[in-house]
C-alpha cells in the first residue's frame, strides 16, 4: 500500500481516477520523516560556517523536504536550503548545482561542495566547474581519474571535510 501511495501521490488527479483510487485516498499532507544528525555533525557545521556560507542542496520530494525543521537543527550555521523540489532540478544536473551559485551571486570556483555520493555530488559539482570534497565513509574513489584530474579531495567523514575546507578557504580557496 506504501508503495502505491507513493507513486499515486506524484500523479495528477486524472490519472488517480484512472488508477480507481480515491481522491480522498491520497495524503496531502504529509510529515516529513524526522531528520536526525550524524555524531559531529554540529561541530563540523560550526567549523566550516566561521570560514565560508554554508548552504544545502539536496535530492528530495517535497514531501521529504522539511527546510524549516533543517533550519531548526541547522541554525546558524547553515544560510539556506536548495531542495529540489524548490529549485526544479537534481544533481548531478548541474543546473542544481547553479541553482545556489547564481542565488549567492558568486563564482563556481570559489564554491566547495561537500558530498557523500559519487555520482550525483562529486561529478556533478565537478561539471559545474564547483570543487568538490567527497566524503568516503572508508569506501575506495570510484574514478581516480576525475579525482585527480579536479582535486576531489576525500574525506572520511564530515568532520575531516571541515579540515579540508578550513584548509582551502585558508587559501582563499586557491
């Protein structure tokens, strides 16, 4: 039944009556599932905000998106939140990544993303001409090559994500 509530909660209304469901069926308004932090998680948020703006985009529903419970555990280190049910795009779609870039009105070469999977956060920002430091959770980069060829650097968790990047703003971001 969870399955169908999903997938019938993202049709419109015509093709619900097509499915036989009743309108009054679907959910409308939806909590989202409670957002829990990783140990560290505040720590590392508080050493990256004292050297650069921190913002989020992330690959969520809009049922999934709850920016104001985010901005309650997240303030003040966190400035915004890109999901994508707001901004219209995914990453590794680039225009994602744009989203924040154009929102903030700065370079894509004076932005780090900060993400723990490949595809969608590393190539990504890497296509969008943005830094990018992976966090590994002790698994092996999946392309050397890209890694090398763009600076990815690897960090295990998101507290030697923060070194890395009190690092790179130390040097302007150079």
């Amino acid at each position: 039944m969870v399955d169908t509530l999903v997938v019938a909660f993202a049709l419109r209304e015509d093709h619900i009556e097509a499915l036989e469901v009743p309108a009054d069926a679907i959910p409308r308004d939806l909590s989202p599932a409670p957002f829990r932090l990783f140990p560290g998680t505040v720590e590392a948020l508080r050493r990256i905000s004292a050297v650069a703006t921190v913002v989020t985009p992330s690959n969520v529903t809009c049922v999934d998106a709850d920016t104001e419970g985010l901005r309650g555990l997240l303030s003040p280190w966190v400035s915004d939140f890109f999901p994508s049910c707001r901004i219209g795009h995914t990453k590794p779609d680039t225009r994602a990544f744009q989203a924040a870039v154009d929102h903030f009105g700065v370079r894509p070469d004076r932005v780090i993303h900060v993400g723990d999977d490949w595809a969608c956060d590393i190539v990504g920002a890497v296509e969008s001409g943005i830094r990018a430091v992976w966090i590994s959770r002790g698994r092996q980069v999946p392309d050397d090559s890209l890694a090398v060829d763009h600076g990815v650097l690897v960090a295990t968790d998101l507290a030697a994500a923060a070194t890395h990047i009190t690092h790179l703003a130390a040097g302007n971001l150079e």
